[in-house]
C-alpha cells in the first residue's frame, strides 16, 4: 500500500483512543422502563473499543522498543493494531485466516498494514503470525493482556471523570479482555459494588457455560453469527472475576442480537455488529436479583466487520 498517512494530529503523550461520548438514550429508557445510558466505542477511529487496550499495548511496546507489531486476529483486534501503528509509524503484520471476510481483509489493508491470508482456521494463521516474531517485534494479543486491560479500563476513568455512578453495567464477552479491563476500571474508581451484566449469544457463550460449570470450559464450536464474540475459551482473568465480582451472564439469541442492532440504527444511527447487538438485547433480559437497578451504562462496543446489508438479513449481491 502506497499511501502512509502520517499522524498529523497524533501529538506525543497522547493516548491513541478518544475519550468517546456518553449519551442518554431514550428509545432504550423508554422501552426497559430504567435510565439507559450509552458509552459509544463505536466512535473509536478504528470502530470499537479494542483501541483502548490495543492502543495502551502499542504504545508500551514501541517505548520498549518494539518495531513491528504483529496480530493474528481479522476482527476488530487487528483492525486496531494495523491503527496503532499507523498512528505510531511502525509497521504491521496481520495473519489471519481464509475465513476472514473480504471486508475486514479490506479495513486491515486500508490502514495500512500487511496483510497475509493463511490456513483454514484461527489456529493456523496464529501459528505463521508466531512464527515470524523477531526480538523486535511485538505480539499482540486480541483479549488475554494486562496491558489490554488496563487500556480497556479507561472508559470507567471516563465515566467517573463525567461524575456518575451506575447501578449496572452491560456489556458483550468474547474472550473476555473487554469485562476485565471494565471490572478492573470499576474497582479502580472505587465502583467495585456495581454489578456486571455479561452478553454473550448461543454458541458463543464461554463465558455463561464457565460459570455455570464453576471452571473454565472450552467449547467445541463457535456457531453464532457474532464472531467477534467467537472465543471457544475466555481467559482466565476474565473467569476469576466471576468468582471474586458479581457478574451475571446472561445468553441471547442471533436473532435477538441482530434485532437490536437494526433498533439501534433506527434509535442512534449508528451500525454496530451483532457482537455488540447482544449487550443492547441484554437490556431486555435483566435477571430478577437486577430488578430494582434505575441507572444502567451500556458499552455500546461498536465494531466494524458487519456490513449495513448483513445486519438487515439481506444477502449481499
Ligand atoms: C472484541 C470484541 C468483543 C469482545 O471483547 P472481548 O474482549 O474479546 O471479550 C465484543 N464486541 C466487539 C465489537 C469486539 O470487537
């Protein structure tokens, strides 16, 4: 790729993600009967949250010295990497794996990296990606980090910075980067007390079947249409917070999660895949022990992979 943006506005000690907006949204009070308040990730340049901890890393290795960043994932995660270090001036390599969609492919390209399409399976293309680290190159990992974490706790630092506290929180999980790092951002402002609604969609539900079985399980499959939530295994972090934060799984339906991403276009015209869907349908499954809670933050995670005709049911031409 010839044209290699420079980061014109990017000045040092900046942090690469923006401080994203907080909006009330009343489609979503109106119809939950509760104060819905959104934390829109969406807007992040590269489309979702991940910039926050992916940024968060980047930045840390770079200053370590790293020269080259390396990812394997073809979502969201390496959408933010191939960002990152576009923002920093290192260069990216991206592996990832046939099955990757000509429109992710195309977004990992446009920012710039270098992309390598390799095997069948995640498994493959991570295993290219592993094999050509160099002592000055850095992995970076989609959701099991601390540096990841620790970026991704900066949106609770923003909503404590806004001054309110919420009753609950929702949010998507796929490997589980996104519920730790905002568990870890809840105890860090003194918000340990609040609750955690955990989404995840059938056949993508690690995280609920953990729970349930009191230890982390693997799943056989990934069968959801909310890939971005496709992790067979949530990281360990991620598991040992339910055990010490009250978290609550709750699990929704690919139907579910793709009707509340085409109500949330209509309500906030804003996209987002069904990976972030599931959160906004979460809404609708509030267990019992989280009947009286009035003021709830939903992570409107975002995500860019799903294009506008896929989440209206309508088959490409
Ligand atoms: C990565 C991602 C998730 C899941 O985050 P984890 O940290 O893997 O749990 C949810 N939604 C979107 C849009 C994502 O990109």
């Amino acid at each position: 790729m010839q044209w290699r943006l420079t980061a014109t506005w990017q000045t040092a000690h900046m942090p690469l993600h923006i401080t994203t907006p907080l909006i009330e949204s009343l489609p979503l009070s109106a119809r939950t009967g509760r104060d819905v308040w959104l934390k829109m990730e969406a807007l992040q340049p590269p489309g979702s949250f991940k910039l926050r901890g992916v940024g968060l890393a980047c930045e840390t290795h770079a200053r370590r010295g790293a020269r080259r960043f390396v990812s394997s994932s073809g979502g969201n995660a390496g959408i933010a990497v191939a960002y990152a270090g576009r923002m920093l001036g290192l260069p990216v390599e991206v592996v990832v794996p046939q099955t990757t969609s000509a429109r992710a492919r195309e977004l990992i390209a446009l920012q710039g990296a270098r992309l390598t399409v390799h095997g069948a399976s995640w498994q493959e293309a991570n295993e290219l990606a592993q094999s050509m680290l160099g002592p000055d190159d850095a992995f970076i990992h989609p959701f099991d980090d601390p540096l990841l974490w620790d970026g991704h706790a900066t949106l609770v630092d923003e909503l404590a910075q806004a001054g309110g506290c919420p009753d609950l929180v929702v949010l998507s999980v796929g490997g589980g980067g996104l519920l730790s790092g905002v568990v870890q951002g809840l105890h860090r402002n003194g918000w340990g007390h609040v609750p955690v609604l955990a989404a995840e969609t059938v056949g993508a539900d690690s995280l609920a079947q953990s729970v349930a079985a009191g230890e982390r399980i693997t799943l056989p499959a990934i069968t959801s249409v909310a890939t971005s939530l496709g992790a067979k295994q949530v990281c360990a972090q991620a598991f040992e917070w339910t055990q010490r934060h009250a978290v609550h799984p709750v699990v929704v339906s690919d139907a579910q999660a793709l009707a509340a991403c085409r109500r949330f276009l209509d309500d906030h015209r804003v996209l987002v895949e069904p990976a972030c869907g599931a959160a906004l349908a979460a809404l609708d499954a509030v267990p019992p022990a989280l009947h009286a809670v009035r003021r709830v933050l939903v992570v409107v995670c975002g995500g860019v992979t799903a294009s506008a005709e896929a989440i209206m049911g309508v088959q490409p031409s």
